[in-house]
C-alpha cells in the first residue's frame, strides 16, 4: 500500500471558510460534473500518494482553518495551450484546528504528521481564533 500525502494552498482574497464554501458554489470554480475544483499551473509529481486519501488543506487569513478531500487530478488545457492540472475535491469542507502559516506561492506537500487535526464533532461551526492569540498560544507551545 503506497503512503498517503496532502497539499496545502493559501486561499487567496477568501475571509472565511464560508467564504470558500461560497466560492466553490460557482459555476466557475466547478469541473463539469459539478465538484469544486481549483486549477493549477504545475502537476504533482506525488500524484499516487494525493490519491491515496489526500487532502487539500486551505489557508485562510494566515492559519489553516479546514481541508478537502483530494477526489482526482484533471487535466485542463487552457486557451493558451498550456496543461495545467485541475485539483478535483470532494464538496465538504472539513473544520481543523487552526493551525499559523506563513504566506507562500503555489502549493506544497503537508504530511499526515504535519497536518492539524479535525476538530472534534460538534466543533465544526466554531470561529477560528483571532490571529494575534493563535500566534501568541503558538508561541508558548499551547498550539
């Protein structure tokens, strides 16, 4: 059984998991069969272990704050001929522990290890926390 490895990518001009959710909702933000998808420039090279229970997990305003579920990798070719690789997720968007990330481009390979945890049932529709406590619970070792 090959290993299991996530993404990461921050969701740039989005306030909010709602906000997300909202985006995804688009047509534009949809494949053709209706799932949210988000198109990128470079195909991972790590395609099999993404597919292997993969997620996507979304930085928002400077902290990881939810993920999706990576469903397949698509390719997009655009009007300028380039490929490009179409990111397929599963619609649910699935609440984790706010986690601090710094700004940076395109998107990077997260181990399970490295990866926040869920937030516990019922926790799902709670505010993440402001980023000034997050950063300062983070560097006190609460976080």
């Amino acid at each position: 059984m090959s290993k299991t490895v996530n993404l990461i990518k921050l969701s740039v001009g989005t306030e909010s998991v709602e906000g997300l959710a909202e985006w995804h909702a688009s047509k534009r933000a949809q494949t053709p069969d209706g799932l949210p998808r988000h198109v990128t420039r470079m195909w991972p090279k790590r395609e099999a272990e993404i597919l292997n229970g993969g997620s996507i997990y979304w930085v928002i305003k400077g902290s990881i704050q939810c993920r999706q579920v990576i469903k397949r990798l698509d390719e997009v070719i655009g009007s300028d001929a380039i490929r490009r690789c179409a990111i397929v997720l599963e619609p649910e968007l699935i609440r984790t522990q706010s986690s601090l990330k710094r700004p940076f481009q395109g998107w990077r390979y997260l181990t399970p290890q490295d990866a926040p945890m869920d937030l516990p049932e019922g926790r799902e529709a709670e505010e993440a926390l402001p980023v000034e406590l997050n950063q300062a619970l983070a560097e006190i070792g609460v976080l």
